[in-house]
C-alpha cells in the first residue's frame, strides 16, 4: 500500500489541487449517501464509510485516470453522480 502523500500527489497530479481533497470534514460529508445505508453502517461503527480522498474529476480523461490510479494502488473508487 502506498502512503497517503503519495496518493494525494498522484491525484493532484490528475485533477489538479483545487479538486482533491483529504480534509476530514468534506470527506464526512461525502461519505453520506441519500438512501441512508452509509448512516446506517456508521451507527454500527463502521469506519469504512469515511472515505480517505474526495476527487472531482471534471471530464472522462480525468475520471479514467484516476480509476487506474486508484486501480494500480489498491484504492476503492466509489463514484457519486
């Protein structure tokens, strides 16, 4: 497993700065899910709900990069529309 710095860099390096974040609370608030089986999850202390990077890509290029970034490190993506 690779270490979260160099996670960050790899996505930054993607996306740009401006739209990857680590921040604990945006991540939170990305980890909530409007059918409310992640607060369900979280009520049982599942801390896998959380996630550890929020990236928004902004075009297919981006998305697919990230995916084999992601992919090649051994990180789940869970893509929100």
């Amino acid at each position: 497993m690779v270490s979260h710095e160099f996670m960050y860099k790899l996505l930054t390096d993607i996306v740009g700065e401006d739209y990857v974040s680590d921040d604990e609370v945006i991540c939170e608030a990305y980890s909530k899910d409007p059918l409310m089986r992640s607060v369900l999850r979280k009520h049982r202390k599942d801390l896998t709900t959380r996630p550890e990077f929020v990236v928004l890509p902004s075009n297919t290029e981006e998305v697919r990069d990230v995916v084999r970034v992601a992919d090649r490190y051994g990180f789940k993506v869970i893509p929100l529309n």
